[in-house]
C-alpha cells in the first residue's frame, strides 16, 4: 500500500443566511416602487409580479427560501398603504410557500405603448 494524500471530502454546507442590511433594502425597494405607482388593476398586478420576481432574484444561492419569505410576509403585513400591486405580491409569496409545489403564473407584461410625446403634451 501506498500513502496517496487524498483531498478532503466536501461537505454539505448550511444554507446562506438571506437576512442582512441589503436583503431587507430589497424589499423595502421593492415595497416603495409598489407604492409609487396607481394604474389600472391590470397592471397593478404586472408591477406585483415584477416586483416578486425582482425579490426572488435578489436572494442570494443556496439561502434558505422559505425563512426569507416568511420574512417578507411579515414585513408586509406591517406595510402602512396595502395595493393591489401588494396584494398580488403578497398573494405570489404565500402561494410560493404552499406545499406540494405548483407552478406559480409569473408572466412578463405584454408590450405596449405608453404615451411617448403625446402623452406628455
């Protein structure tokens, strides 16, 4: 027999903590750009989606996704001024922590004009 140097094993690693100054500075971005808009419910429930979808990809990899949107569920129901932006993205978070799984209806918003300079006049 020969003694080889072998290479440590690797280890599972606990998941990342997804707390911390910038992840609750997300979620405060997030909540104040629902705020600042008030369209049509159509579009309300657009900037909701968007507004989930921009959370959920500011989680950092491998963080324990449940606890984090637990997290952001009771941030919420703190809010002052509930929308329908909100209540869509309240309705996303909690539907996301819903056992079994299923597949959550995140689409894009459909483009369209907005205005541009005659709407502006």
């Amino acid at each position: 027999m020969t003694d080889r140097f072998s290479k440590p094993r690797a280890t599972l690693a606990p998941p990342a903590p997804c707390g911390g100054a910038g992840r609750s500075m997300m979620l405060e971005m997030v909540l104040i750009q629902m705020q600042a808009r008030g369209e049509s419910a159509e579009r309300a429930r657009e900037i909701g989606q968007l507004a989930f979808m921009q959370w959920l990809g500011a989680l950092p990899g491998g963080c324990d996704y449940a606890a984090a949107a637990r997290a952001a569920l009771t941030r919420i129901a703190t809010s002052p001024a509930p929308g329908p932006a909100l209540a869509t993205f309240r309705a996303l978070l909690a539907a996301s922590l819903d056992a079994p799984a299923r597949p959550l209806d995140l689409r894009l918003p459909s483009p369209c004009r907005r205005g541009g300079t005659r709407a502006r006049r």
